[in-house]
C-alpha cells in the first residue's frame, strides 16, 4: 500500500469550510472538496438562507443515517422524501422547534414489518445523525476577526 493511501486510510481528512461574500448579504459557501452553495436573503430567488441550510443539512443527516437500515428492509432503489420545517423565533433569533416527517411507501409490509422499521429508522437516526445530536444537545460556537489586509 503507497504512503498516501495508508495516510488515508488512518487520517480522517478535514473539509474545509468556508464562505465568501458576493454582494449585500449574499455569500457562496465552498468546500476544499469542491462543493458550492449559494447564500443569501429570503428576498432573494436561488439561494438558501442559512437557517435554511441548517434544516436541510438536519434533514441530510437524517436520511443518510438511515439510509443503510431502510435500504436493507426496503430494497437498493427505495424513495424518501425528509421534509424539515420550524419558524424562526425572530426575538430571539433562534429556531425553537424543527420538526422533520420522513415520507416512505410502507404498503408492501405488515404492521409488525412497519414497527420495526419505525424503531430501526429512529434508533439510527438518534445513533449517528451528527447535526441532529449536535441540534439536541447545543454545541459551543466561537467566533474570532483576523486582519487579513496586505501590510
């Protein structure tokens, strides 16, 4: 195995993150992966607000969490939909409730078979869905300015 495979495969490697600003209040998130979001205003068409983005990604997480779990009781090719909502609290800038519905097509199994899978799915997602523990429990944030002008 080369060098840079073993480095790889012991090191998890960090995406960086950041964003960059384009106009009055529209930013363009970015990756090291090279992923890009468009951010901005609720005013403004194309983009996501970034309260918005929080609840897409909780949404994300959860479907990529019980991905596996449903792909194994539902087949490869199964559908979902994760539907994410909450308004903001505007006077306390906050979001004091998210509220997310899976949709998936149960039809096809008994109601011992939908138990399980409802346990299973919610087990997983309270297991490993990062944004959602993270969302539960609060998380510490700093902030910091750094001058970054020429000298």
């Amino acid at each position: 195995m080369s060098r840079l495979a073993l480095l790889r495969a012991n090191v998890h490697l960090v995406t960086e993150l950041w964003v960059e600003r384009t106009g009055v209040r529209r930013y363009t998130g970015r990756s090291s992966r090279g992923a890009e979001v468009l951010v901005g205003s609720e005013d403004v068409e194309g983009v996501f607000t970034p309260g918005e983005l929080m609840k897409i990604a909780l949404a994300a997480c959860s479907g990529m969490a019980s991905d596996a779990p449903l792909q194994r009781r539902l087949g490869d090719d199964y559908k979902t939909s994760i539907r994410v909502s909450g308004p903001a609290d505007r006077e306390q800038e906050r979001y004091p409730l998210l509220e997310e519905r899976m949709e998936l097509d149960l039809s096809g199994l008994s109601a011992a078979e939908v138990a399980r899978v409802l346990t299973v799915v919610e087990r997983a997602i309270d297991q490993v869905c990062t944004v959602g523990r993270t969302l539960k429990s609060g998380t510490k944030v700093t902030f910091e300015v750094s001058d970054a002008g020429v000298s």
